[in-house]
C-alpha cells in the first residue's frame, strides 16, 4: 500500500505542551500502511513509522496509538528523539504531553545542543549513535522517563566512552540508578567494569554528569615518594553560573623523615573558590590545610617534636575594563619555609623567596596612574639544603621567631606620556612614591650581617622630547630630563633614620634609519628590514646628599644609585628582520655595542637572534663585558615540533650574579646564596643550567617522554652538578574514553635506584573525575 499520511487534530481543550517542545495541537504521523479503528480513536501504523509533536520525533516498524489517552505503544527498532537525548529501545510506551515514557530494553545517548538539527534526521539508532560525540552512553532493561530530562533506571551499564567497540573500555553497572541527563546520577550498588571486569563495587555512588553540579566527586589516590599513599575526597559546590567552590578532605599516610626529603604525614584539608561574575574579570582563592604529624630530623638524627599545622594560601584575580581599570593581583604565602620543597617533587622549583604582588590602576590613552604592592617570604634554607647535605629544620615564616622579608608595602604612580608642548617639542612626565622595607635575611640561620635597608623614597621626573631630522632616509630627535627625589633610609646599624635628597639631569641624542626591500611577488614574497641606530646619553653627578651604600648600611635601589658620578655613554646597534606578506617573522638579529665615553673604553656588548622556520624555533640572547673579558649572560632556546606531537628541546641559561648594574640592584640579591658570597667571588663563578627534553608519539593515544635538567651555582665550581631527570608515559583511547598518565622524577644525586624516585600516576576516566596524582 503507498504510504498514508494521518493528521490528527485536537477536538478537546489542548492538553499540556509536549515534553521539551513548545504547545503543539497537532500531532502528525506518517506510515507505510496505517488502519484507523471502528471508534475513530485508535490507530494501528505499520512500517517506517514516524510521529512528530512539537519537539518530539518518534520512529518504529509498528505503532499502535490512542488518540483519546495521548498514548502511544511502539515496537520494533523503536527510536525517540527527546531534546538533546535519543533513546533507543525493543519496545516502549509514552504519552504524549505528559511525563509518562517506559522502554524495554533501551539505549540512551546524550547529544550536545549543537547536534540537535541533525538528530531529527536519524533514520535508526546507529545513524543517531554516529551523529557527533555522545556524552552519554546507557543501556538498561528498562528505563522510565518521571520528569523534565529525568530518569529511572534498572540493571543498567552507562559511560562516557564514545568508542566504536561493542565493550567499553570501562563503565559502570548497577542495580538501578536516577537520573537526570546532562546533571547527575545516583547509582545504587555500582560496580566498575574494565573491558566487561566487574573490579569494584560500592554501596551507593553518586556520579556528576555535568562540570557544574553540586555533589561528590570520585575520590583521588595519589601515591607520592616522599609523601606515600595519599587519599582525597572532594566535593564540588556550585554558588552560581560564575561561582564555585571545591572542598576536599584526606589524608597523607606519609613516611618517616629520613634527614634528606622528609614527608609530611596527617590529615589536611583544601577549598577552592573561582569566579568569573563578569566579562574581563576572574579570581580564585584556595586554601591549604595541613596538620603535619611528622618531625623534621637534623643532623644528628635526633627525634624532634611533631610540626604541627602547615598550609599554603593561594589567591589570585584580574580585571580588564574596557575604560581603562584594571587590577591584577597574586597572593601567594607558606606557613613554612619548606612547605613548598615537601609538595613538589622537582628541585629546581624550589626558589629561594615566594613573591606575591598587587598591581591597581587606570591606563588611558596619554596617562597612567597606577598603585602597588609586594611582598617577599624568605624560603633561602631550601636553596641552601643541597650545599649542606641535610635539609635545616623547618622554620615558621609567621610569628615572633619569623624571619623578617623584604616588602614593598605601597607604591604610586603617575605617568603622563608625551604630548605636544610647542611645534614638535612634546613633554612628559613621572612621578613616583614608594616604601621599602627589609630586615633580617635568613633569620639568623647562618653568620650573616643583621642590617640590610629600609627607605621611604619620592621621585619626579619631567622629559623633553623633540624630533630633529625626519626623511625617508634618517629620522633623528633629542631629549633631555630631570630627576629629583627625597629618600628617607632607616639605618638599622646607625644612629636612627636618615633622610637625604638627590637629582641628576639627563639628556641624549639619537640617529636612526629604516631600509627594506621586497623579495618575490604574491603569497611568498618576503620583506627584508635594516634598521641601524646611534644613542648618545649623558648624565650629571648626583647633586644633594649621597648616601654612603655598604655591605652594613645601606643598599642601592636601582642602576642610578649605583652611578654616584657623572656618565656619558653611546650605544650603537644594528637590527635586521625578515618577514613573511602575511607579517609572519622568520628571522630576527639584533647586535650592539656600548661605549664609556668619559673613558674612552668599550662596555657591555648585546645580540639577540630569533629564527622560526617552519616546525624549527631558535631564540638566543648574550651580554658580554668587554673589559672583564667574560660574559654576563646567554640565553638560548630550541626546539622542533610537528603535528603529530613529536618534539625535542634544548636550553641554555648562563649568569654571572655580578653582573651589568640591573641585575646588581635586583631585590634577588637580598636572598639565597648570593648573600653568602664575596663580591669579587661573584663574579668568577656563574650560574648555569642546561636542559634538554623530547617527547614521542609512536601512534595516537601514545606518547613516551623524558627531560633532563643540569645546573651549577656560585657555590659550585663545577666539581660537583646538581642532575635531574624527568620521565613520562601517557596512554590513552583515541576518543579519549581514559587516559593514564605514569611519571617520575630522579631528583639530583638519586643516581638510577628507584627507591629514590618520586613518582606518581594520574588516571584520568572521561567525564567522571582522576585517581592518583
């Protein structure tokens, strides 16, 4: 018989809308054959059935329908698209309009909004299962629809493994489960499953279904080599579509300290706050509990008291206004000087101080005004530990035997950018007021000097601007500034505070030229630049009332501070480009010279290089002082990548702590080692490290890795190398159905025995949460 279409209209009052579709009074269905009953109620529909109504779509070999009751009875590869889920089934009954859906032996698949056009086109199930990715995959023997997206299941099997074997590679069974597609489901004794392995049952299970859902999490195990099994229970809390919070509660079962590396043993608890409640603005807050039953071990092995409670507070936020506020901050504070060193398991992580810093302020288009602030913690007994052959006892950084840090509790400043004075001559200007504070470095650990600086300093400084020559061929200008400041220092060894104001006037001159030439024509031209540059700069003698700077008195600020007298300097440099039509930069050469013309000697030279061909990128930069005849610094950087993930890397990293007057004036200096060591001693002995790293993807879902770090310090002539080595293995599916990550870390002098190692595992199940860590 040729097909029939029946429409099929309401003759009573519209009963409630359809699930997930807006009101609909007609219902269409369409068959191969179709018989209308003697009471003109019931339909009887025969081959490629499909009944429409608002947003619902059903297709089957044979549905029987009552137009009376809204209800429907199908069989036979039945297939129902309700919103973003398609159910499949053997058999099964609904009511149109209403809640009421019960399928035999039914396949669930959820979909994303995005797939939804598609899905009505689904001619069968396995058109409907190919269509895009299923967040979901259910089977029970029977399943009940009692809500909006809500549904009752027994003996079921789900997973997110979107795979196209017949076994998952895991997934989860259970007696029977509620569940709400897309949110979360609550299974009564479920049971894991690996490749159809039943390895673990539970009482009760509750699973989220969706990134934002308020409930537990599955628990995380991670085995950690110092700090030995350890077991975390999370659960996420959602306070809104910007806000959430993750609270988890475990336990370190620990090891016992073995003078080296101790581990931390005892109960510990973390929360996590995010938010991004507007457009341009984030921020977390997390906070770490740690009651610490292990003590630390000195050198003579004694046994000492428990550490007690231990944390780490992490805070950080951003704002970007499209009118110009922005805010910035990164709060990060350690109960303890070796909080950070028992966490991780890479010593090269360990820096000498924890830096946290605030940043306000509002940047328009010719003006800045701008407050700040920052803050040091001393961590150097972490730096120190290697040199010494057993960790120092763990020190409190909060309370009355605290060491004192350096902060920076408050600075402003105002900064006009220049803007036209009279013709081409343009001015700007810069002021600034900040606080510097430092006392005791490495609190008396070691015989150091007790008295470093603390100052309070207001600066200004106007700048002149004007341009002198502009052609096609040289561009040249000149510009002359002022500064002045007032600076009060708190002598900690002299008679009380000390204030003293000081100015310098600046000027310089500058020559310039801009050469390009094209190479080529159409998509593959490229443009070659030449930009040579002559700078000539000079300064007075600071004029006022210099401070005398000493090892016990007083310490510079900044490069001027270190220049009590008068300077003239030049500096020439050539810089050339080479760049793709598209913009894309292929190489990049910078080279300079500096002169000292007061003496008429050379001074530090410069180069930077930058190539990007294709898969290959090389970045490197040098300083060298030409009258010390050694170098202040090398930078380098390598690496090749394809598509497929393979890679190989190289670095490089020299300095010399005595180096140009920048680094000399860095607040680095006031922490770790480099206070341990005579000036003249700095400057033979440099800091080095080197590494090297690859990673191999034989085929999809495989990648092996391995990294290598080697380093030197101004306390190692190079008789001795800190060696560290990193190893890796990720597997995983191709649908990213799970995914295992194995890795150690050698740490330096662990040589190849693995009870040395630290390691660790993180298995990740798609959708469902990770073990290990």
């Amino acid at each position: 018989m040729s097909a029939l279409a029946l429409a099929l209209l309401m003759a009573a009052a519209p009963p409630s809308p359809p699930q997930l579709s807006a009101t609909s009074p007609t219902i269409e269905l369409t068959a191969d054959r179709a018989e209308l009953g003697l009471d003109s109620r019931h339909v009887l529909a025969e081959g490629g059935v499909v009944l429409r109504s608002g947003g619902l779509l059903l297709r089957a070999d044979e549905l029987e329908y009552d137009q009376g009751q809204r209800q429907a009875l199908g069989r036979g590869q039945l297939l129902i698209v309700d919103g973003n889920v398609a159910l499949a089934a053997d058999r099964g009954e609904l009511t149109l309009g209403g809640d009421g859906l019960r399928l035999e032996r039914a396949r669930l698949y959820q979909k994303s909004a995005a797939q939804l056009p598609a899905l009505y086109g689904a001619a069968n199930e396995a058109a409907a299962r190919g269509m895009g990715a299923n967040a979901l995959v259910l089977s029970a023997d029977e399943l009940e629809r009692v809500a909006k997206g809500r549904y009752l299941a027994s003996q079921l099997r789900l997973t997110p493994c979107d795979c196209s074997s017949e076994i998952p590679d895991w997934e989860l069974g259970a007696s029977s489960a509620d569940i709400e597609a897309g949110d979360r489901a609550i299974l009564s004794w479920p049971r894991l499953y690996l490749h159809g392995v039943p390895v673990l049952i539970l009482p009760a299970l509750y699973v989220p279904l969706s990134s934002r859902r308020t409930g537990l999490l599955f628990p995380r195990m991670t085995v950690h080599q110092s700090n030995g099994f350890v077991i975390d229970q999370p659960f996420f809390l959602t306070l809104g579509q910007s806000y959430d919070l993750t609270l988890t509660a475990g336990y370190r079962f620990g090891k016992a300290p073995d003078g080296q590396r101790p581990g931390t043993r005892g109960p510990h608890a973390v929360a996590e706050l995010r938010y991004a409640p507007a457009a341009g603005t984030s921020g977390g807050l997390s906070v770490n509990y740690l009651q610490d039953l292990n003590g630390d071990r000195a050198q003579d092995l004694s046994a000492p008291a428990r550490r007690g409670p231990r944390g780490q507070l992490l805070f950080h936020h951003a704002t970007e206004s499209e009118r110009g506020l922005n805010a910035r901050a990164l709060v990060n504070l350690v109960k303890d000087d070796h909080y950070l060193s028992d966490e991780s398991v890479n010593v090269f992580d360990n820096v000498p101080y924890l830096r946290s810093q605030a940043w306000a302020g509002w940047r328009g288009q010719d003006a800045l005004v701008a407050t700040s602030s920052a803050y040091y913690q001393d961590l150097g007994s972490q730096e120190l530990a290697p040199y010494f052959g057993a960790r120092p006892p763990t020190m409190s950084l909060f309370g009355p035997d605290a060491p004192a840090t350096i902060q920076r509790p408050l600075s402003l400043l105002v900064a006009i950018a220049p803007v036209p004075l009279a013709g081409a001559l343009a001015g700007a200007f810069e002021a600034s007021a900040t606080r510097y504070q430092s006392l005791l470095g490495l609190a008396g650990r070691l015989p150091l000097s007790q008295s470093l600086w603390s100052l309070s300093r207001v600066s200004a400084q106007p700048t002149l601007n004007l341009p002198l020559l502009r052609s096609d061929a040289l561009l040249a200008g000149a510009w002359a500034s002022a500064r002045g400041e007032v600076s009060s220092y708190d002598q900690q060894l002299g008679d009380g505070a000390a204030t003293r104001w000081q100015g310098r006037g600046l000027a310089g001159l500058w020559l310039g030229s801009e050469l390009s030439r094209v190479f080529g024509s159409g998509p593959s031209a490229l443009r070659h630049f030449i930009v040579p540059r002559l700078e000539l700069r000079a300064g007075t003698r600071l004029l006022g009332e210099s401070p005398v700077f000493g090892a016990d008195v007083l310490r510079p600020v900044d490069e001027l501070d270190m220049l009590p007298g008068g300077f003239a300097q030049a500096v020439a440099s050539l810089s050339t480009r080479l760049t793709r039509r598209d913009g894309g930069q292929l190489l990049r050469l910078d080279a300079g010279q500096g002169f000292d013309l007061l003496t008429g000697r050379t001074s530090d030279a410069f180069a930077r290089l930058e190539l990007h061909p294709g898969i290959v990128n090389f970045s490197a930069a040098t300083r060298y002082d030409l009258p010390a005849k050694v170098f202040s610094s090398i930078n380098a950087q390598a690496s090749v990548a394809d598509s497929r993930g393979d890679s190989i890397s190289a670095g490089y990293d020299y300095l010399r702590l005595g180096g140009n007057t920048r680094l000399q004036a860095d607040f680095d200096r006031l922490f770790g080692t480099s206070l341990l060591v005579d000036e003249a001693v700095r400057r033979v002995l440099p800091s080095q490290m080197a590494t090297v790293g690859a990673s191999v993807s034989p085929f999809k879902g495989l990648s092996l890795r391995y990294g290598s770090s080697i380093r030197t310090g101004p306390l190692d002539p190079g008789t001795s190398r800190f060696v560290q080595h990193t190893l890796g293995l990720s597997l995983g599916t191709s649908c990213d159905c799970w995914r295992l990550d194995l890795f150690a870390n050698v740490p330096p002098g662990a040589g190849w025995a693995f009870r040395s190692w630290n390691y660790g595992f993180l298995l990740d199940l798609k959708n469902f949460g990770s073990f290990g860590g």
